[in-house]
C-alpha cells in the first residue's frame, strides 16, 4: 500500500489567509500547498456538521492508493466522500490520532491539479 504524507491539518477560531468554503460541511480551508510547513488550517461555522476528533483535535494527511485497503480494520470516523472532483477523502481515528486519507484521481496530488483540470 503506498501512503505518502500530504499535510497536519489543524482547527482554528482565526480567519486566515486565501481560505475557502466548503458548503456542505461549513468549514473554511486552506490550502497546505500555500504553506511552508504543510499546514492547512479549518476553521467550521458554529453550525458545520462536523462534530468530534475532526472538529476538536489535528490529523494526519496522506495520498493514498487504495482507500479501502487504507481503511480496513480501522476505526471511521468518517465514511468516504467526495469534497470536490478527483479527490475522495476518508477519516479514521488510531492511537488516539486522527488521520486523514485522501486518494487523488488522475494523477492529481494537490487541489491545484484538480482547478486545473476542472477549469
């Protein structure tokens, strides 16, 4: 299974630089491509339907091949879904941590590629 890291994403309260909304769930993002250490920060609407680890705590990130190898036998705590065209993203929870997997389609590995391809 090849796993390559891709961002820590990290909650905040603070309005940050070039965010973006994400309607569905109601959380502004940015992009960790933007920052020097991999950084995206969300930032969720009082009312955002994210609720638990991922609203509270950090995670992990990583480009990922095989979503459903990825997920096997761990703990969801967000089923497969798609925030945009060409990205799928997954959630779980191991040793406490919250992780991210995300598998990019096409070849695409930053949101970029994806603006690119769609524009």
């Amino acid at each position: 299974m090849a796993k390559t890291f891709h961002h820590i994403g990290l909650p905040t309260h603070d309005k940050q630089l070039n965010e973006k909304y994400i309607a569905d769930t109601k959380v502004w993002v940015t992009d960790p491509a933007d920052h020097p250490y991999r950084v995206e920060f969300l930032r969720f609407e009082d009312d955002s339907p994210v609720t638990g680890p991922l609203r509270d705590m950090p995670h992990v990130a990583y480009r990922v091949d095989d979503m459903n190898a990825e997920l096997e036998g761990k703990e969801i705590i967000l089923e497969p879904f798609v925030p945009m065209p060409g990205l799928s993203v997954a959630f779980a929870k191991e040793d406490g941590a919250v992780i991210e997997f995300m598998k990019f389609e096409d070849g695409a590995t930053e949101f970029s590629h994806l603006q690119q391809a769609d524009g």
